[in-house]
C-alpha cells in the first residue's frame, strides 16, 4: 500500500498535479517548498509542523499557502535576486 502511494504521489508530482506547501519569510527573505504531498488535507496538516521548524530557526514574518505546483527548487533566497538586481542595471543608462 505504502509503495502504491509513493508511485502516486511521484506521477502526480510529475505532471503537476500533487501538492506542495510554499512557505515565505521575510526574514530572511526566502520561500520554501515542502511535499509532495497526494492531497491537500496532507499538505495543511504538515505545514504547522514546517513553520515550527522555521521559527526555531529564527525566520521572522513566516506566511504559508497549500498549492498544486512543481517547484523547480525547493528553496528560494529572495535577497540574492535583490543583490542579482540591483547590479543588473547598464552602465551607460544616463547616456541614450
């Protein structure tokens, strides 16, 4: 039975349709991703447990939803996209 809902829970993550729990912190400014999960009621009951763990940690403005998605990665530091941006302006823009 276990090994019937593993090959479920890997063909619904495959095609997009198994459930995830996205976390958000603003502190450090990161999301994370946490399953597959089979079904959403899994996912929610799982997502105390996951924000527990992140405040231990010392994650500040912690925010959560249950979606069906497929992350391409399970962690997401927002703070290198902010450093990543603030670069990416040319350096002649004054001079059009």
């Amino acid at each position: 039975m276990k090994a019937l809902k593993e090959l479920l829970i890997n063909l619904f993550n495959f095609v997009g349709l198994a459930w995830w729990v996205e976390i958000a912190t603003d502190s450090p400014r990161c999301t994370y991703y946490f399953g597959p999960f089979l079904t959403q009621q899994e996912a929610e009951i799982a997502t105390q447990g996951y924000m527990e763990d992140l405040q231990h940690e010392g994650a500040q403005g912690i925010t959560s939803s249950v979606k069906r998605c497929k992350p391409n990665n399970l962690t997401v530091y927002d703070e290198l996209e902010d450093l990543v941006g603030r670069r990416s302006s040319p350096i002649f823009s004054g001079q059009m």
